[in-house]
C-alpha cells in the first residue's frame, strides 16, 4: 500500500506495515517502522502497488490532476486509489 502525503506512516496498523507499506511524503519526517518513505512519487517503482491513498492532501497541491496521473502510474492496473478531498472542486 502506498500512502501519498503520509507523514509518519501512522495510517498502517502493525500488522499492514509489516508488507510492503510505503509513505510519499516531502517533509521527510520519519515514518514507523517497519513502513518505507521516500520523498517522491519518481522515487517509487512502477505498477507496484495494490493500494495507494491520499487523505486531505488534494487540496493543497498546485497540479492536483497532474499528480494524480503521476499517483495512478504507481498502481497495478487490478488496484484502487482512494482520494479523500473537502471538495471534489480540487480536481477541476
């Protein structure tokens, strides 16, 4: 699972982080362990997550629509992304 804009990774409960969990965050804050950060989606391999989220972090973007083509790129063409935003404007 990949969280975009997770901060300390604290969205993965132990026994979810224990897999491939990893956190984009640009703040470069320390993330829980066993969960891995990078600062980057261009850090990320390509198509290898299941799971990519971004919870209040739309909206605070300056080419939302950009990024998340970048974020999709991420995903395995069987998996999902969750996009949790204030306003469903943020993506016009």
């Amino acid at each position: 699972a990949l969280d975009f804009g997770g901060d300390t990774g604290e969205l993965f409960p132990g026994e979810l982080a224990a897999e491939r969990c990893w956190v984009v965050d640009p703040s470069g804050v320390a993330v829980r362990p066993p969960v891995r950060a990078v600062r980057s989606l261009a850090e990320l391999p390509e198509r290898g997550f299941e799971l990519a989220l971004a919870a209040q972090v739309f909206e605070h973007l300056a080419e939302p629509r950009a990024t998340l083509a970048r974020l999709a790129e991420k995903v395995t063409t069987t998996g999902a992304i969750y996009l949790e935003v204030p306003d469903e404007r943020v993506l016009d």
